[in-house]
C-alpha cells in the first residue's frame, strides 16, 4: 500500500496575515507611486513651458523683439486686438513650420472673420500646449462634438500687474497711474511688435514671461486676447490700486516702496496674487471677449483665469532668461509684484518655493 504524504499547506490565520501585509505594502507604496508620477508630469510641464520661452527667444533673435502676446490686426485700433497669438507666431520655432505657412497670410488680420485654415488651425490640439496634470478639457467644447472647436493651451504669457495695466495693455485705458493712462507694466505687449530685449530694465532673469493657467473657456491658443494673464487681483471691497503720490505706496515691511500704488483703503490691506485667487466667488469677467467669433457658448461665471495649475501649491513660471521656477501661491505678494514688472528697478529676490 502506498503511503499517503499529508502537503503542507497555509492554515486559514496565516493566509490572511499574508494578505494583510500584501495589503500594508500596497497601502504603502500607493502613495510614493502617485508621489513620482506627479513629480514625473511637473517635470514635463516645466520642459514644455521652458521649450516655449525659448522659442519665443530664437523668435527674438531672429526679429529683434520679443513676440507680443496678440496682434493688433487691420488698422490696429486699441479697442479690437484680435489678432493671433504669439503661440502662431511662434510656430516657425517650435518646429512646426508646415503649420505656420498654412495661415501665413492671416497672420495680420483679426480673427472676427475668420478663414476655414485659421479655423482648421485653430482647432488643432498641440501636445506642447497642454499640462500633463491639466484636468482641463481640450477644446472649449466641453460636448466633444464639434470638430472644429478651438483648442486650448495651459500656457499664457504675464502681461500685467494689475486688470488696470492689463486693460491699459489691450488699449483700453484702465486705472489710472501718476496722472497717465495705464499701460502694461509687464515684458510682453499686445502689439503688432513686442518689446526689444534691451528695454528690461529689471534683467532677464528677474522678469516673468509665461506661466500656467487652468481657464478652459477663454484658453484657445491660436487668439491673441485668451493668451496673456495679469498676476494681481483686487478683493472683497478692495479696489484697483492706483497711484495718488509720491508717499501713497505699498510697501510690505522689509521692502522699499515699488510701483504698486494704493489709495488709502488698499494701503491697509494685503495685496491679493491671482495664485491664490477664489475664482468661484471673484470670476474672472472680460466682455469684448464675446466680439471674437472664436468665442464658445460656454459660461463664464465659474472661469479660472489667472496663475493656476494642478501641482500642488506651486505653479510653473519662466523667466526671461528661460529659467523655470515653481512659485508658491503662498509667495509674498511684493516678490511675485517684482517678477511681474520689467522696469521697476526692483530687488533681486528668490520667487522659489
């Protein structure tokens, strides 16, 4: 008779202390996983947005001035800049040269007539334009059932510091400053030319270029007036700070006075960045948009727009030296004001996190 050999095997207590340890490890690893892989798309972003500023200075190199943000088409009128964008503009340097010749002949015109190549163009959603970690949508057609609805791009260009620079940029007018009308105090330009390279009075490496945005609706990449952000925003009952006198400034303690003016009312409070902004209860609302027949018909009550991204309290900006810096949205207003302005003869301070 053949001898029956009992296999050993697990008892039912140790099979599940296995499990449990299985799923400690997990439990465990899960996060240093999730860890990597968003340290892994923040690289990427930084790389795409530093491929872009330095496209933007091969653009220089070549023209002699830094790409302006939109185009001032036709007569170039302040009160329509509805040109194409410097990501257009820019196309030739970022090796995608086939798809700049296709529209070579709109690039002067306004986009509120449109051609069907500007269109076709408009509605090509470029990897170099969006943020790994982005949640966003592609398009502005949140139904995905328009083939041509435009394409939107994480990345915009620091115009201003304040909506009052940022409207005096488009033209406008805005706030008023030391008596004169307001104009962009940032390095890029809405212009049929932007700004020489030598007129950065701050230096390059202390001047913003692009940053990252979450705006989904007012993003298309292709539209001069969706590409350009301005990095100050006035709060609750606090209005456009403006420049009354020589003795009227902001100045946190630590720092000289800066070009940041303020009345008496703003001079006791803190300024408030666009990284931190609640955009639920302060929209961000610009109503020549609607003009563009770019325009999606999605509202914009709930629009992100400014300084934003997904990384986890940083958001990535470039310098123009096309240096890449992960700022805090917890950064000292004054600092972030310092990178914002070109001119302002302002310290160099550390904007890292």
């Amino acid at each position: 008779m053949k001898k029956i050999v009992k296999r050993p095997a697990f008892t039912l207590v140790e099979l599940l202390v296995v499990i449990a340890i299985v799923g400690m490890l997990v439990g465990l690893l899960l996060p240093a996983v999730q860890q990597a892989r968003r340290t892994a798309m923040r690289m990427q972003c930084q790389n795409k947005e530093k491929q872009l500023t330095l496209a933007a200075l091969n653009y220089e190199s070549a023209r002699k001035y830094i790409p302006p943000v939109g185009r001032q088409p036709g007569s170039s009128t302040s009160s329509n800049p509805d040109g194409v964008s410097l990501f257009v503009l820019m196309l030739p340097y970022m090796e995608q040269d086939a798809l700049h010749k296709t529209v070579k002949k709109e690039l002067s015109q306004s986009l509120g007539s449109a051609t069907q190549e500007m269109t076709d163009l408009a509605a090509i959603a470029l990897p170099m334009f969006k943020c790994p970690a982005s949640s966003t949508n592609t398009t502005v057609d949140e139904t995905g059932t328009d083939s041509e609805a435009p394409a939107i791009s994480n990345y915009k260009v620091v115009v201003a510091s304040t909506i009052g620079m940022y409207q005096g940029a488009l033209g406008s007018g805005g706030s008023s400053y030391a008596g004169g009308t307001a104009a962009a105090d940032g390095a890029s330009l809405f212009s049929n030319k932007g700004r020489k390279l030598g007129e950065i009075g701050d230096g390059l490496s202390n001047t913003l270029h692009l940053t990252e945005s979450n705006e989904q609706y007012y993003a298309r990449w292709v539209v001069g007036l969706d590409s350009g952000v301005y990095t100050y925003c006035t709060k609750g009952g606090i209005s456009e700070p403006t420049k009354s006198g020589n003795n009227s400034f902001y100045a946190p303690s630590g720092y000289e006075n800066n070009q940041l003016g303020a009345d008496a009312t703003y001079a006791d409070n803190t300024p408030w960045t666009n990284l931190d902004r609640d955009y639920e209860e302060y929209p961000y609302e610009w109503s020549s948009l609607s003009s563009s027949s770019f325009k999606s018909g999605q509202s914009g009550d709930a629009t992100e727009y400014g300084p934003s991204s997904e990384h986890g309290g940083v958001i990535i900006h470039t310098f123009l030296d096309n240096s890449v810096h992960n700022i805090s949205d917890e950064i000292d207003p004054a600092v972030y004001f310092f990178a914002t302005t070109y001119k302002g003869g302002d310290p160099a301070l550390s904007v890292d996190e």
